[in-house]
C-alpha cells in the first residue's frame, strides 16, 4: 500500500512539467529509474520512455536491468511501435532466457510481428515472420497460456497468404497472362493443400489452359485442349460435386468440340 502511494505521488509530482524536465537533466539514475517505474504503471508511457533511454545503459548488467528491459521492450509495444517491440523483446529472451518473463516476452515479441503484417494486397515479408516467430513461439512454448491466441493468430496470417498467392494467379487471368496464371495455380494447389479457394484454384487453371489454347497459333491449340482436359480431369477428381462443376463443364464441351475437328480432318 505504502509503495503504491509512493508511485502515486511521483507520478503527480511528475506531471508537473517544470519537475519532469528537471529530472531529465538530472544525473541521478535511481531518481530515474523510480521516475520511469512510476509513470508506466500508470500508463505514461512517452515520459517513461523517455527517461528510460537515459537510464538503459546506466543499469546493463545491475539486478534492475533485467525488469527494466520487460518495461522497456513492453513500452514500445504499448505506444503500438511494433517494429521495436518486437526488436527489444527478442534481445530480452536472448538476455535473460531463465527470467519468469520470458514466455509473456516471447509471445509479444511474435504477436508484434504478427501486428506488422499488412493486408493481403500488399508485399507479405512481414507475414512471413509474423508466421515464423508464432510457430517458433508455439513449439517453444506448446502448453502456454496463449497458445489458443497465438493459433489464431496463424491461422489468420496463413489464409491471408492465401488470399495474396490465389489473388496473384487471378491477376495473371484478368491480365490474360495465361501461362503464367496456369504456373500460378498449380503453385497455390501445391503450396496451399487445405485451401479454401483450393477449388477456385482448381477450375483457375481450367479457365486458363482453355484460354490460353483457344488463344493460341493455330498448330499450338489442339495440344493445349488436350491439356485442357487433362485439367478438367484433375478438377473432377477432387470436386465432381462441387459448385463450380457446371462451369468446368462448359468449358469441356466446347472443348470437344473444337478437338472434333481435328479428329474430322484426321
């Protein structure tokens, strides 16, 4: 109680803008440090971070250091700076590997790269190691406390990278780039097994073989019909019910009956 009344009445001591510029010429580090402790507790963050970069340094190596760099990396991620959250809480897991705060410093540290990932559009090298890190996180860690929201959190990011590589091969479709929309969803079936636009991609590449062989010279197109087929056969296999079926079906017929003519010429 006593303790929580000493914070207390630093912290309005502090609010005063004349004794917080004060001590922030001042040399006297225990002050700071007292100072920097109070002000996060109550939520200060910017004037508790501000002292603390002076202090950092002052108290490497000292007992202090080790809760003060938790302070620290967790002011960052407070004021929603992920890229230094992230950053400060992996070196406090690298300093202090034995500290009883190193499970909550390892899950920020991946919760804040999962923060940085941006939306699905966008390059995705921030997803990528949001993604990394959460499942470092989860294999060190398989019985935390935050392993539900860690799990959720790479679900998130895995269907986001998803959207990103099925919206790319789409793109190559729309642009009527069709083989390299053909090498796009065979990518995404390969890369991306329990999809949800798994079937999407599958009657993707249907969509492209048929029109890149309708498109093509004339020698090039009864070849690529064929394999047009080949595609639709793959496409049945998985989803011979599926919802996309009387599309693909369209397309197969009008395929035959191109590939007719050929077998009349022949």
């Amino acid at each position: 109680m006593k303790q929580s009344l000493l914070f207390v009445s630093i912290a309005v001591l502090l609010a005063s803008c004349s004794s917080y510029q004060k001590l922030l010429r001042s040399d006297d580090m225990s002050m700071k440090y007292a100072a920097a402790d109070s002000l996060y507790k109550i939520g200060k963050y910017k004037k508790s971070l501000t002292l603390m970069e002076q202090i950092v340094p002052a108290f490497r190596g000292k007992p202090q250091a080790e809760p003060l760099m938790f302070r620290y990396a967790n002011t960052f991620y407070n004021l929603e700076d992920f890229y230094l959250s992230g950053y400060q809480f992996e070196r406090f897991v690298i300093s202090y590997p034995k500290s009883d705060s190193v499970e909550i410093a390892s899950f920020r540290s991946a919760k804040s790269y999962y923060e940085l990932s941006p939306r699905y559009s966008l390059d995705q090298k921030d997803t990528d190691i949001a993604m990394e890190k959460l499942q470092g996180f989860l294999d060190k860690f398989p019985n935390s406390e935050y392993r539900n929201e860690a799990n959720t959190m790479v679900i998130e990011l895995r269907e986001k990278l998803e959207k990103k590589d099925f919206e790319t091969a789409n793109q190559y479709l729309r642009i009527s780039d069709y083989k390299a929309a053909i090498e796009s969803f065979e990518n995404f079936i390969i890369d991306h097994p329990g999809s949800k636009y798994r079937q999407q991609a599958f009657y993707g590449r249907v969509e492209a073989s048929y029109l890149l062989a309708i498109n093509s010279v004339p020698y090039l197109v009864e070849e690529r019909l064929k394999q047009t087929k080949k595609h639709y056969e793959s496409f049945l296999k998985y989803y011979k019910e599926g919802e996309l079926k009387s599309n693909a079906d369209e397309i197969l017929q009008d395929v035959d009956k191109r590939l007719l003519q050929y077998t009349t010429e022949n």
